[in-house]
C-alpha cells in the first residue's frame, strides 16, 4: 500500500525539522571546542563530508597532527563571517 502525498510530505518536513535540530546540537556541542576534525567542521558548518573535505583544505588554516587534520574553530567562524558578507561559503 502507497502513502499519501500528504503523509510524504508530512514525513519529510519531520525528517527535516530533525536534520536542522541535530545540526543546531552539534553545531552547540562543537562550539565549545577550539580543534575540530574535518567531520566536526563540516558538522559545524552544515556542510557535507565530501564538500568539506575538498573545501576545508583550499580554504582554511588547519593544523596536522600525524594523520588527522584540525581545524581551528576560528577559522570557521571566519569563513562564516566572510560568507555573511559574499554570500557564498565557499568561492
């Protein structure tokens, strides 16, 4: 048996309204650290793995420590404010 389209988009504002919530956490639960992996800024910035990892390291400072790449939190928060004023996350 098929949903009706209202169900679907019922279900898929929901799923929505989840996805920005569980951004806006972590997003909060990031913001207290100063190094953040690649996954974490891209959580940060509500950006996906594959975008972040081909922008983050064209864009932003980042630390190497062995094999993991940190970026500093500030960095972000710059691109961020760049982006404000652009309109563009990444150019």
């Amino acid at each position: 048996m098929h949903a009706a389209p209202q169900d679907n988009t019922n279900t898929q504002s929901a799923l929505h309204r989840i996805q920005l919530l569980l951004t806006e956490l972590l997003q909060s639960a990031y913001s207290q650290k100063r190094l953040l992996t690649v996954d974490e800024a891209c959580a940060y910035l509500g950006i996906g793995k594959t975008e972040g990892y081909a922008q983050l390291r064209r864009h932003v400072k980042f630390i190497k420590h062995g094999r993991k790449i940190l970026i500093p939190r500030e960095e972000l928060d710059h691109l961020i404010e760049r982006a404000k004023r652009t309109g563009v996350l990444f150019d």
